[in-house]
C-alpha cells in the first residue's frame, strides 16, 4: 500500500516496533473510554500489531488499518 502524506500526518501501515507507542494510547483508560476494545495488556498490543500485519498480506485484502503518524514528531498517535 502506498504511504498517504498531509502537512501534519502520515498514513502507513503498522509495524512491529509500533507495538510499544500503540500501548502507550491502548493501554490509557481515557484514551480508549468509548472505544469497544481496551485498556489493553501489552500481551493484547502485541496481538493486535501481530494480526494487523497478518491482514496485510491478505489476497485479495479485505482490512486496512493503518497507523497514522504525526509527520514533525515522527510518533504514532493512533490508528
């Protein structure tokens, strides 16, 4: 999939080495509050990010989560 750019944003798809920075919003409680998943364990992060890159390679792909990066930070903010 190709990478979607704004001024402030960054679009791509996860990572493995995403897991930690997508726990540190998984697992906060205000973060996720009306979200129908979490707080997360790490174990929960882990899986997720797992089966998340999984989906990637599906043919024909039938998910796309992607990992939206704030572009002047290069830190992942959310999904």
């Amino acid at each position: 999939m190709e990478i979607i750019r704004t001024e402030r944003l960054v679009l791509r798809e996860f990572e493995e080495a995403d897991w930690r920075a997508a726990h540190s919003y998984g697992s906060n409680p205000e973060v996720v509050r009306y979200m129908d998943w979490g707080p997360n364990t790490e174990e929960d992060t882990k899986k997720f990010i797992q089966r998340t890159i999984a989906s990637q390679k599906g043919q024909p792909r039938k998910t796309y989560t992607l990992a939206i990066v704030l572009k002047p930070e290069n830190r992942l903010i959310g999904g």
